[in-house]
C-alpha cells in the first residue's frame, strides 16, 4: 500500500519500507529509558519557567528613557496642612499600597519544551542538553537582572516608614484588587504554575540610619558645602534664654491665624525661652537695627512653599520692633512684596512650593494632584532673582503630595495616582530633580553680585500616630541632641538637599555665583516643641481637627532663622572686602 502524498517527507517518491523485526525491542527500551529521563526534564522545564518569570518580573521594574539617580530607601507621604481638614490622598501616614512599577508587557512566552514523538532517543537527549544550557544562561541573566534591580531602587517604590503606616486608602485597595485578579489571569495562563517570588529588599537598604559610616557619610557631604571657615553655626544646642520673645502676637500683625498660638489659648510659654548655642562660638541675638543697616539699598526673596513664608514672617515681626513694612501685595495672592521706604529695602516672597514648574490637574481644586515639569524653571520666580541681592530657597513637605512626572514633556511617572498604567515612583525622585533644575536657574541667572542661600529641610514632629490619626507634637522644652536622631524620610530629604548643592556649587564657583548652606535642619530637629498643634485654631464640638506639627508658631523657634540669617549676612560682606 502506497503513502498518501501529505505522508511522504520532502524528496524522491519513496515505497513503504518493511518494518525490521527487531523494531520492538527498541521501542521496548526507549518506553523503559523515558521515565528515566523525564524527571531531569521536568526539573530543567521547571527551572526555565521559575528562571523567565522572575526575568520578566525584573525587566518590568525598570523604567528605561530615564537618568535615574541614587536609590532612595524608603518613601513617605506627607500633606501640607495649609488648610487643616484637607486630605490628601493617600493620607500622609495612611499606609499607601507598595506600589510596583506597571510598565507592563502583556506577552504570554511559552516556555514548555515541545518534543517530537517519532525522533529518535537521541535527539531527546539532544534537545534536554539544550535545555540545560538555556537554564544555566537564565540563572546568569537572573543574577544580572537582581544587580540591575538594586541600582535602580528609585524606580521601585518602597514602603513608607513604620512610623506612618496604616491601612490603605479606597483606590489604592482597589488598584491592589486589579493587579492581584491580573496576575491570576496571567498565573493561570503559564504552563507551569510555579512563581519565583520577587526578591525583598531589606530594611537595612531602606534607611540611611544613624550608623557611625553613614554618619561620616553625611558629615563629609555636609563639610563640603559648609563654606565659611569661620565655626559652624548649625551645630549645637538650644540653651535658656529668659530675655524671649521680642514681640507678642499683639504687636506683630504679620502672624497668620493657623501660626498664633498664644491667641488660640497654647497654656505654656517656656517654649519661647530658648536660643540657639553653636558648640565653638557665640550666635547674636537678631538685633533689628543692625540687621537693617545691613540690607539698606538692598533685596531679599524668600522662594518656597508655606514654611518659607513662615520664615518670612518671623523676620517682619522681629523687624517690627523698629519700623513697620508697606505692604504692596494683593491680600488674595500667595506671592508677597513688602517695602521700608526709609532703608531702601524690600523682601518679596515667590510661591513655589515646587520650585520647577507646575500645572494643576483641576484648576478649581488645589488639594487635586499637579502636575511637576521636573525639567522646567518655574519662570515666575526664575526670570526675577537676578535682581535680588539675596535669596533662601526651600521646599520640602508638598513632594509628599500626589503628583505627576514629566520630564522632556513627556509622563515618566507619579506619586500615589490611582492609574495602573504609569510607573509608580518615589517623592524622592521629584524631589532630587527639583532642586536640580531650581540650582541650574539660580546658576543660569548669572548673578555674581547676589547670594542663595539653600534653607534645608524643616523636620515635622508628629508623636503617637500619623498626621491624620490622631499624631500631634505636645512636648513643652526642646530636645537634647542625644535624644533624637534624624532618620527615616527627613533624612532622605536632607542628604538629597546636601548633595544637590555640592553639584550646584561646583557650576557656581565657574561662574562666581555664590550658593551657600543654610542648615536649619539640625536645629529644628531639636524643637518638637514650636508647633502650633491644636492651638492654630479654636477647638469646634464634636469635631477633631488636624495638630499642625509641620508649621511653626509666632513668636517661637523659628525666630532663630533670623539670627541664623544676620550672621550669614555679616560673614558674606566681610569675606567680600
């Protein structure tokens, strides 16, 4: 009987062969040797599918097309409390989902091993030493893909510190529900049901903590962009000072409510009574004439978001001791501009608690999230510096806020958005690259005559539970300096400030432009007890508002930025004679 033509392989036309009599004792021994074989076989088919998901796993936690920075090891979210029943979303303290980075590519890749039945032993074999190269190669390219995880930490948002954990927000439960359902679907469609689980990043990674290396890390970093030679001023320790306050809310009417914490009824005023004490030398107590001798005929811009407003403020009310300013801005705009006609002289303050620019989703809705141009000057404030004789730029507790990256117009990621299909990056990221780009506009303005100063991080002091459940800052006498440390995410934010200025001072000294360390964190990380709390409103029945432990109250600790402030200014006019 002839073959059909589907039957016959490629070639001559062929007759049917006779089957040879011993064709059964080999099929008798390929049956025996299989089961020999197929576990080595499973095992290598089991190895390749473990080895590829952990692969596409890794590969997905990247985001390529972005100069990613140092990782940052942990992340947190705080809120401004600029309106104090606000909420942000998630909750600074509320826990938010680990967020994972959702580049994702929807290929199934089938990875079980297909043999042909009617080959012979020997090409089995064949195809399982194959095999066994295939998962020796994707262990190799496991091992890389963990490396190329941990240099890209900043990409792969890690949970929030302990001290702000909680349960999730509704979205967030939800955006968690939709990618558990999506990797059940695609659990179900491998070939093989075994998952590698992705690698854990310890906490030891997530914290530069306050061990002796990391300490000489950040003293090192810290000695660099600390210019003056003369002893440093930043740090200390708070000692007594019986001669405080020098004004009251009564003679300042610079004070906001939400900082007027003798007017809301705060019962202790031994708060007040404290000054500033560097280890190697004397601070002076701000002295208001002095201080006005020193800027006559000059400017000063304070650039930031509502603790730097706070700071400026405090200089007005100690300033009010001797005069009082005219104030030449709309009462509606969060942008201020105020004169002393007699000494020639102006401060001006520039909303930008950003520093780069920014657009609001909703533009009727400021608590909605923004929109962050990472790479763009905030042109409002930007384009005016040049003309400023000095400027003290901050930023800090907003880039815990939700936001959306852009770089080069083009979205790269967010913080804490319900979307799935954006990468999910860290408060870290928006924060590094904020300053640098506010550094490149200070340098691009060219202004040799002028002075920045970088105000760092201001910690918040919230005790006994996040800022939404219930934490607050009652503590009556400041730290000593071996009482706290500086750790978690105001550490972060810090060191990122520090080693973005040693960037920027390197370009600055090519230029003549001069930027300079105002270090405010080390002293106010001492003075849990300066808040405002519950005093920075009247208490309403039956409702539980919001402690404020991120502003400053008026008089209070922050009068010390001034001193701070007129020692700096006295330094910069004699290193320049």
């Amino acid at each position: 009987m002839k073959l059909q033509a589907s039957e016959l392989p490629l070639g001559k036309p062929q007759t049917r062969r006779r089957t040879p009599k011993f064709a059964p004792l080999v099929a008798l021994t390929v049956l025996l040797t299989i089961p020999l074989y197929y576990p080595s076989i499973k095992e290598s088919h089991r190895k390749i599918s473990e080895a590829w998901h952990l692969y596409e796993y890794l590969e997905d936690s990247v985001t390529p097309n972005i100069d990613l920075d140092p990782p940052p090891k942990e992340y947190n979210q705080d809120c401004s409390l600029e309106v104090y029943t606000q909420r942000c979303n998630p909750s600074e303290g509320g826990a938010a989902v680990e967020p994972t980075i959702t580049k994702r590519d929807n290929v199934d890749v089938e990875t079980t091993p297909k043999f042909n039945e009617n080959e012979p032993e020997a090409k089995n074999l064949k195809e399982e030493n194959q095999i066994t190269k295939a998962t020796s190669k994707l262990n190799e390219e496991e091992s890389e893909a963990k490396n190329l995880l941990e240099e890209n930490q900043e990409t792969n948002p890690l949970p929030p510190p302990s001290s702000f954990k909680g349960e999730m927000t509704a979205h967030h439960e939800k955006v968690a529900r939709k990618r558990t359902e999506r990797d059940r679907r695609k659990k179900s469609r491998r070939s093989s049901p075994t998952y590698l689980t992705p690698p854990k990043v310890s906490e030891e990674k997530l914290k530069r903590a306050s061990s002796s290396n990391n300490n000489n890390d950040r003293s090192m970093v810290r000695s660099e962009v600390l210019d003056y030679e003369n002893c440093d001023l930043f740090s200390g320790e708070w000692v007594p000072n019986p001669e405080g306050p020098y004004y009251t809310n009564m003679t300042c009417d610079a004070i906001q409510e939400h900082q007027n914490c003798m007017r809301f009824g705060r019962p202790d005023e031994g708060f007040l009574e404290w000054r500033w004490k560097p280890d190697a030398c004397e601070l002076p107590i701000f002295d208001p004439d002095q201080f006005l001798e020193l800027v006559r005929g000059k400017s000063i811009a304070f650039v930031g978001d509502s603790v730097a407003r706070n700071h400026m403020q405090s200089l007005i009310c100690l300033l009010s001791r001797v005069v009082y300013p005219l104030d030449l801005s709309d009462p509606t705009d969060q942008n201020k501009r105020y004169k002393y006609s007699d000494h020639n002289f102006n401060i001006s303050m520039f909303w930008s608690p950003y520093l780069v620019k920014t657009e609001k989703t909703n533009p009727n809705d400021v608590t909605r999230p923004f929109k962050l141009f990472l790479d763009e000057f905030d042109e409002h404030w930007a384009t005016q510096i040049q003309y400023f004789d000095y400027v003290i730029i901050s930023a800090g507790h907003w880039f815990f806020r939700p936001t959306y990256f852009y770089l080069n117009h083009r979205l790269v990621g967010c913080l804490y958005c319900p979307e799935d299909n954006i990468s999910h990056l860290t408060s870290y990221f928006s924060y590094r690259r904020a300053f640098r780009t506010a550094f490149r506009a200070i340098n691009d303005a060219n202004n040799p005559k002028g002075v920045t100063y970088l105000r760092t991080f201001a910690p918040s002091h919230f005790e006994g539970g996040p800022w939404d459940k219930g934490g607050d800052c009652a503590r009556t006498r400041p730290f000593k300096r071996n009482e706290t440390v500086l750790e978690d995410f105001s550490l972060e934010m810090y060191m990122i400030q520090l080693e973005e200025l040693r960037i920027a001072q390197k370009a600055a000294r090519r230029n003549g432009v001069k930027i300079r360390l105002f270090d405010a964190t080390k002293p106010m990380l001492l003075r849990p007890d300066g808040h405002p709390s519950k005093y920075g409103h009247w208490p309403v029945p039956n409702v539980t508002l919001i402690s404020d432990c991120v502003h400053w109250c008026l008089p209070g600790p922050i009068d010390s930025w001034n001193d701070f402030l007129q020692e700096l200014m006295k330094r910069e006019i004699q290193n320049d004679r």
